[in-house]
C-alpha cells in the first residue's frame, strides 16, 4: 500500500475516533453514534490532509511508512474530526435540531 493511502485510513480511523470521543465528552453536541462517526471521520481526513500539507514532515520519506508520520496523523485526525463534530453538534443545536431531555 502507497503512504498516502495508509495516512488517509489513519486519518478517517482517528477521525471517527475522535468525533465519537467528542460526542460522548459533550452530551448536548452528540449527533448520535453514525453522525458523530460519519463527522469525525470526514473531520480527520479534511484536517489530516490540510495537516499534511502545512507540515510535509507528516508524509513520511518518501513513500515509506514512518511511525512517527502516523501518529502525527492519528493525532491530527482525532483532533480535526472532534472539532468538526462539535462544531456540526453546535449549528445543529443553534438550528433547534438538539436532543430533547427524556
């Protein structure tokens, strides 16, 4: 497999990760287990490859699988796909489409 594949699953992976960690963390921005999973992901892969491409330390050498590339793009994806799902969970709040207590 090509680097720039194996970042992109990292990415998506920590995404998902990341926007359902953010989900549970903040109760009244959770979009429910797929959205916070579906926002987190398309989070870590649009931040991963911005990251990316601002820090090009992050690609590895030259097609080479790097552990410490991977981590900075499993941290960037995590990050990226919780921010995005809290800021969907909070247009969505703002748009009255929040959770109503049971």
């Amino acid at each position: 497999m090509s680097a720039t594949l194996i970042n992109l699953i990292v990415q998506l992976v920590a995404g998902a990760l990341g926007g359902n960690a953010a989900g549970a963390t903040m109760k009244n921005f959770d979009l429910g287990t797929l959205g916070n999973t579906v926002a987190g992901a398309i989070g870590g892969a649009g931040g991963g490859t911005l990251l990316t491409t601002l820090l090009p330390l992050l690609q590895g050498a030259a097609g080479n699988v790097d552990v410490g590339a991977l981590v900075g793009q499993a941290v960037g994806g995590g990050v990226s796909g919780a921010v995005l799902t809290a800021i969907i969970g909070v247009i969505k709040n703002a748009m009255g489409g929040g959770r109503t207590a049971s």
